[in-house]
C-alpha cells in the first residue's frame, strides 16, 4: 500500500469522527516507514480539535513532532491553548501548555506568537510572571521574533504576580526594531513597574520613567488607563502633588481625553490618604467636577466621600446634584446584626454546631475586631449574636477604662 493511500485512509477516518481507528492507522503505517505529510497531521488535528476530543489531538501533534514534520500553526495553536486554559490545576495547565512549546522548538519549528501568546495570557491570569519572563526570554534561544502583543502580555503577567521582569520587558520592546508599541504594552509595563516597586518599596521610580517615555513618544497617545496604572503606588502614599502632575499632563486640550468615574474615584482616594494637606474642599471639588459633568456617582465615590466627610455632607451633596435616593450609598448601621461598612451579616452557628469564627466591625462604634474578641476592644460593646450571660464580668475597652462614654 503506498504512502497516498494511507494519507487518504487517515483523512478519511478523521473527518468521518472516528479517531481512535485514525490513530490505530497512523501508528501501523509509522511502523512500516510511512509517515503522514503535515496537511494529513493537519486534518486529523483539526477534526480532533472540533469534536473537542484533546486527547487525540495532542497524541496526533507529538507524532508529528516526532517524525520531524514541520508542523503548520492550525496543528498546534488550539492544543496549545486548550492545555493552557483547561479545567486542570494551574501547575499542570502551565507545564503542559511549556511542554508543547519546547517540544516545537526543540524539534526546528519556528512556533507561531499566537500559540506562544495564548500559554503567556494564561500564565497572567495565574499571577505567573517569573514563569512568563523565563519563556520570553527561552524564546530567544530559537530566534523566534516576539509580536507586542506578546511584550504586553508578559508585563501583564509581571504585574500580576507582581514580580521583576516588567521594567526589562518594556525597554526590551523598545529597543526591538521589529515591533511598534501599542498603549496596552505601555499600560501594562507601567502598572508591572508600579507594582513591583510598591512591594518592594525601592527608592526608584520606574513607573515614572516609563510613564515619561510613553509621554514622549509620538507612536502611541495615553488614555483613561494610562491615568489608573500611573495613580495605583500614590494611593498608599498619599501623594496628590504627584496625581496632579498626572491629572495636567493627561486630561487637557492636546490629549483631548476627560476623567471617567473611576478617575475621579482614584484622585477621592489619594486625597484621602493624604494626611500632609487639607483634604476637605479638594475632595468637595473633584465630586462636584465630577456631577457638573453629568456623570454619575457610582457607590465607591459615595463611601470615600462618606469616610471623609460623613454622612451628613454626603447626602447633603447628593441632594443638590439630584442623585439622593438613586445611587446606593452605605447608611448609618441601624441593625446591631449588621458591620457599619455594610458587609454580610453575621452568620450565627446552629445550636449545637461549632461554626468558624469571623472577625467583626462593633455596631456600636464601627471598631474592625478580631474574631477572638468577644467584647469591642473600642468601646467595649459586646460582639452580635453572643450569650452575654456567659461573660458576667465585662471587659472594659480603652477608652471605657478612660472613663470615656462607650459609644463616644
């Protein structure tokens, strides 16, 4: 039987379903030195790939690789993205979706960036970025060309691990003459830089810098994400002269891009961290900006006005936008059962039933307390749902002992 014969004979049996009797074939016709071309792996592979029948399909592409066929990317982009988002765990899913690659590249395959693309995105959502810059960096070896698509992708996974590697990958897509940046690869290399040296707490700014260099770069223009990467570091800190270095370089004229709600969300949570300047009227000013607009507050922007102002002034402003009684706001706790931050209630065991113990904010005065306080450590109020029969003698909290009121 010649070789045209049992191409046709695996073709056939693909695309008639029946794939545990293609591959029984193409094992006999191996053995007696015959081996399929790439079009017959092909089909088999995708007919594989549409009955969703992966087994077979990855069975068929390692005999491809090992009778040194030069694969074409339909052969392997789906195995590879299936193996790199399936049900299994998150080691499994990203050493599989590794393995194929090496395997192609090991074999002389120049592998298509989709394929490679699909293993990075997956290792993003992983939190894996050590993992997505050691495969950038393997893909070197082999000469294959990354796209910007695969740059951004990596930063993406750098910054959400967040791990070194994002500030590298960025000045590499830079200097990479084969590649024109995108505002995503740019997005994404800013946020890997903020994150990384927020949990280090490095002198440097790189964020800064690569920020800047996307400023002067005439390729790419910023938008309303360039805004939130930049701003993630100052939260913590608290540094509105920086935000607002940011806020004039983004939102004018030349750029022709305007604050959304979450930008006006980010500048309310800076100045609440701010502890260096008044915070009073600036916060008043961005929230009336914001509704002068048109726009509308979303529930976050209420509670950071809440926690700074009140809740007497904030509804007095939502009152005279119009927007009381339409946006969900946090009340006052009314319910002893329910935290002040308007989270979950507390859920109380069954009788005879030991459930886990959940830490608890005190209704009395809002106090976070640890599960194993079973008295506010504030005001000394007793935790909701408790037999306080069970405790005759009260723990006082500090500012009881002071011979302060309770709730005060």
């Amino acid at each position: 039987v010649g070789h045209d014969i049992w191409s046709l004979l695996l073709e056939g049996l693909s695309r008639d379903k029946q794939l545990q009797r293609a591959k029984r074939y193409a094992y006999q016709m191996r053995k007696l030195g015959h081996k399929p071309d790439a079009y017959t792996y092909e089909v088999c592979i995708t007919n594989a790939v549409a009955e969703k029948a992966w087994g077979d399909a990855e069975e068929f592409l390692t005999m491809c690789v090992k009778d040194r066929v030069r694969a074409t990317p339909e052969c392997y982009i789906e195995v590879v993205r299936h193996a790199a988002f399936s049900d299994d765990s998150a080691d499994n899913r990203v050493k599989k979706a590794q393995y194929f690659l090496h395997m192609l590249l090991n074999n002389g395959v120049y592998v298509d960036t989709r394929a490679i693309n699909h293993a990075l995105d997956a290792m993003g959502q992983l939190h894996m970025g050590p993992t997505a810059r050691h495969l950038l960096e393997y893909l070197r070896r082999f000469d294959v060309q990354p796209d910007v698509t695969t740059y951004a992708l990596t930063m993406k996974a750098c910054a959400m691990t967040p791990s070194w590697g994002g500030e590298e990958t960025l000045n590499e897509m830079l200097e990479d003459p084969y590649v024109r940046p995108t505002i995503t690869a740019y997005n994404n290399g800013i946020d890997a830089c903020g994150r990384f040296q927020y949990q280090i707490e490095c002198n440097r700014d790189a964020s800064r810098e690569a920020f800047f260099k996307l400023m002067n770069d005439t390729r790419v223009r910023p938008n309303l994400r360039t805004f939130m990467v930049i701003t993630w570091p100052l939260v913590r800190l608290g540094w509105t002269h920086r935000m607002e270095e940011y806020r004039d370089l983004l939102f004018n004229e030349e750029t022709g891009l305007k604050p959304d709600v979450n930008c006006y969300n980010r500048m309310l949570k800076i100045w609440h961290n701010d502890v260096r300047r008044p915070r009073h009227k600036p916060m008043v000013k961005i929230f009336r900006e914001l509704c002068e607009r048109g726009l509308r507050p979303s529930p976050e922007t209420v509670k950071i006005i809440e926690g700074e102002l009140g809740w007497q002034a904030r509804d007095k402003l939502l009152e005279e936008y119009g927007w009381k009684g339409k946006v969900s706001s946090v009340r006052p706790a009314s319910d002893g059962n329910k935290p002040r931050a308007g989270g979950v209630e507390f859920q109380v065991a069954r009788a005879g039933k030991i459930g886990k113990e959940e830490s608890y904010y005190c209704p009395g005065c809002g106090e976070y307390n640890e599960h194993f306080y079973q008295f506010c450590k504030h005001c000394g109020q007793p935790k909701p749902g408790i037999n306080i029969q069970k405790y005759p003698k009260r723990e006082p909290g500090p500012r009881a002992a002071r011979g302060l009121t309770e709730g005060g």
